[in-house]
C-alpha cells in the first residue's frame, strides 16, 4: 500500500505542478447537477480532471 501510495502523490504532484491554477471545493452539500454543471464549466469534455477517490 506505501508503494501504491507514492506513486498516487508522485503522479498528482506532477499534474499540480503543470496546472496553471489548483481550484479546491467542498461539495458535500452540493446536488449532482450542481456539481456536474461546475465541473463541465471548468474543464472541457477532452481535458482530464482530478478527483479525489477516482483513478484516472
């Protein structure tokens, strides 16, 4: 799991470090729409977004 776990923050520094800009939201209270329409306003369809729990 330590292996497994470097290599997550390795690579999602990476990607941080080539980002012009890092947005960081709580959505917990947010409704599914909501939160769909905030995410395709942000990133277009062909660009790959960074979610916390999902593996791209």
């Amino acid at each position: 799991m330590r292996a497994e776990k470097a290599s997550i923050v390795l690579d999602l520094s990476e990607k941080l470090k080539r980002s012009p800009f890092v947005l960081v939201t709580d959505y917990q209270r947010m409704k599914v729409a909501d939160f769909s329409e905030l995410r395709n306003r942000l990133v277009p369809r062909d660009k790959r977004q960074l979610s916390p729990g999902k593996k791209m």
